[in-house]
C-alpha cells in the first residue's frame, strides 16, 4: 500500500462490495474486511436452507470478485472495536487506520427479548443458519420414520415457522412442497405428504408490507399448497416440544406440539451498532440502527458511511428504508460517489433510493410482487421472480449452476441438495420424556382452530 487515502470497507455483502466495485478507479487504497471470504447472495439462501441449492451456488470468493482491482484487499478478520475519534479499526490481531471508513456489518436475528428462543428456533441469515435448517427439516423426516409412536410422528411433522414475511412464506411454500412431492416416495413407513405446515402471523395477512390484495392473494397461495396460516396470532413461548401462542382477542394461550420451529420474524443491527452509537451520542432507531444523514455518513463523522441493514435512512420523510438487497446496493453506491466527490472537492448529493419494486415467492407458480407501481401476483410474478433474482446473482457461473438446478427441479421435483450435515443424527425423543396435554394441565388441549 503506498499513501494513496486508505479507505476500510466493513463487511462484504450487498453495500460493502458495491462500495468497492464503485471505488475501482478511484486513486485510493480500499481495504475490505469480512469475518467469511465469501460474497452471500442472501435472496436465495432459503432454498440452500431447503434442499434446492448448494451453498456454493449462491456464495462468490470476494477475492475472485474484486480481482481485477487493483486497489482492494481482502482481509479475513472479526472486527471488535471501531475507534471513531482516533480513526482506527481493531480487529482480533492487528489495528488499521483509515481515512475513510464503510460500515456495512449488516444485521442479526431479534428474538424481543429472549435470546433463549434463538437455540431452538433458527433463523436464516447466514450459510450456517442454512445448513442447520436443512439438518433440521430433514432431520424430521428420518427421525419420524424411525419412531414407532404415531403421537411422535405428529409432531416430528409438524414444522412452525414464526413470521410471515418474505423469508417465512418463502419457507413454508418451500417445505409444502419438499413434503407434498420431493419426498412423496421415498420413505416406507411415514407419508411425508401427511406433514402440516403452520404459519404464525401477528397480522391479519402475511406479507402486510404489501398494499391489497396482494397480503390477501399470498395467504390464498398459501393455503392452495398446505399450509395452515394462523393470523392475529403472536408467540409467547417457544420449547423443545411446543410453541406456546397466543391469538388477539383471546384470553388464554394455546400451543402447538413441534420439533421443528424456525424464526422469520425479525431482524436487529449488527452487535457493532451499540459501539457506534454510544460514540455518537445518537439515539438508536427502530431494531438498534444507527441515524444517519441524507448522504449515508454519520454526523459528527463525515468520513465514516453506514449502510444497508444498519443504517436508519428516512427516505422522503416516509419512514426508514427496508433492509433489502437493492437499498443496500444502492446505498454502497451512493457512499462510494460521496468519496470521490469528496477527492474532487465538489459537495456531495444526498442519497435517494429508486424503488423498482419489491417481490417475494411463496411456491411453483406463485408470488406476488410489485414493480413500476404494478401489482403482480400467480404464475407472472413467480416468472419475474425468477428472472430478476437470476440476473442479478453475483457471478455468470453461478447463475448458471442456478439456472440448471432450477430446471431440474422444475422437471422432477426433486431437490438434489438434501444432504444432512455438520450435525447429530436427530434423534428420536422417547414417550416419557414428551410433556404432553395430559401431564401439563396449565396448557389447555387447543389446536388450530383459533387460526
């Protein structure tokens, strides 16, 4: 490195690389650090999650991404201090100094409060949370057709996945269809297609970020593939063998008998954003953000950006931009003109997201979405689906191994990723050690007619 402005980069996903991508002509030094060496295109990171992709598919070397730049390294390192007023990031083996620093560090999952839930109740954020969701799904399966008890292998089938937003529809219309066709003739002793799928939503409809009827159209889709959608319905315990429920309206709680729980049902800043926070002086907003200004940076630290899922921007004075994957891009963009505006000694622009829609899957031929202002819902929006989300995988590769992946499950059902991994055999619970309805008489015996 010679003594070109040095510019520190946090964090390798959607901001982060876009950040450097937008600095390649730039004459600066950028150093980007990312505790994994790996680009993830999280978009698709439910379907490694379900057996349709390999993690490989949708993950990308940064160092083969930005090796044609010439002005960018790669670190691999954990970050656990950034000293704002002495310019200095600390990682776990060495310090380094910048002039410029982009925070991109992304988000984690938010569990309100119990921290306890997030052992039984994977969320989906990273490669491993994938694979652990994957070992657990098919875990089930097996464990269920091991288990001479028909009690265990009801709730050994019964998946519960908390949240309907887009990751948790696009789970549940996914493991619809692993039970109804993937695995429809490959056990002996259990009917995968008797498994039940259960969607809790605090809301009247999944996906209510949406305008109508597209909330409306997604729980029908739903609903069309199995999947029991319970709504106004928010949870109150989750455990080794049930979750414990409670629905707006009613005075008692009910539970569902699981050994499967998955968690889609909210998102918090990345653990630095405290650090950063309390250096500022600024008030956290909504799932510990950080506030900046119209231009990404911080305000007592103009040359430091936050980004994506980590930045609380009010956009328009409309409230804070979601934690999406083109927001992120965008904002990497932005911050990267700020630089060199900065070099060039021009003023900098306030940033402003252009909003060319938003989209979420929920199964074969279903979706909704809208772009352009245009609402799209069935077979149409799956197709655009489809196609944004291939055309903007990191690498050609990639897209490519996708796209035949998803042709073969297209013609076959199949999903050619089902392996269980880094994980125990599951293993099958006995009777007495199953608290039941009958030996717990605090919870009453209520199924899913509250739905």
């Amino acid at each position: 490195m010679n003594s070109n402005l040095q510019i520190v980069i946090l964090g390798g996903g959607f901001a982060g690389l876009q950040a450097a991508r937008s600095l390649r002509r730039a004459n600066v030094d950028l150093t980007i650090i990312d505790r994994r060496n790996f680009h993830l295109f999280q978009p698709l990171l439910y379907q490694v999650a379900t057996g349709e992709l390999s993690p490989a598919n949708i993950s990308a070397p940064l160092r083969a991404l930005l090796r044609k730049q010439k002005n960018a390294r790669v670190l691999l390192g954990e970050v656990q201090v950034v000293d704002l007023n002495n310019k200095v990031v600390c990682l776990t083996d060495r310090e380094i100094a910048y002039d410029y620093l982009i925070v991109a560090l992304g988000s984690v999952h938010h569990y309100f409060g119990h921290d306890d839930w997030e052992k039984i109740a994977p969320g989906l954020k990273t490669i491993e949370n994938a694979t652990e969701i994957r070992r657990q799904l098919l875990g089930a399966f097996e464990a269920a057709e091991r288990s001479p008890n028909p009690d265990e292998i009801r709730d050994l089938l019964t998946f519960v996945i908390v949240g309907g937003g887009p990751t948790g529809c696009e789970l549940a219309g996914a493991i619809a269809e692993i039970a109804r066709h993937t695995l429809k003739n490959d056990f002996r002793t259990i009917n995968p297609a008797d498994a039940r799928i259960v969607l809790i939503e605090p809301s009247e409809y999944p996906l209510d970020v949406y305008a109508q009827p597209l909330p409306g159209k997604a729980a029908q889709q739903l609903q069309r593939l199995g999947v029991e959608v319970i709504s106004r319905t928010r949870v109150t315990g989750i455990h080794q063998t049930h979750v414990e429920l409670l629905t707006e309206g009613k005075e008692q709680a009910w539970r569902i008998n699981t050994r499967t729980v998955l968690w889609a049902a909210g998102v918090k800043a990345s653990p630095i954003a405290a650090s950063l926070l309390r250096q500022t002086e600024l008030t956290s907003a909504r799932g510990g953000r950080i506030p900046v200004q119209n231009d990404t940076s911080l305000q007592s630290h103009p040359n430091v950006f936050v980004l994506g899922d980590l930045a609380s921007f009010n956009h328009d004075e409309k409230g804070d931009l979601p934690g999406l994957a083109p927001v992120a891009t965008q904002m990497g963009a932005h911050a990267a003109k700020c630089i060199i505006a900065d070099l060039n000694e021009r003023p900098r622009t306030a940033f402003h997201y252009r909003d060319r829609g938003s989209m979420a899957v929920i199964g074969r031929y279903s979706a909704v979405g809208v772009i352009g202002g245009w609402k799209f819902y069935g077979f149409v929006a799956w197709f655009l689906w489809l196609a944004v989300h291939l055309m903007y995988i990191t690498m050609f590769r990639n897209r490519m191994l996708v796209l035949v992946q998803w042709g073969w499950t297209f013609l076959t059902h199949d999903r050619s990723a089902r392996l269980i991994l880094d994980g125990p055999t599951p293993r099958i619970p006995q009777l007495a050690e199953t608290t039941g309805w009958d030996n717990d008489p605090a919870m009453p015996h209520v199924e899913s007619t509250e739905r």
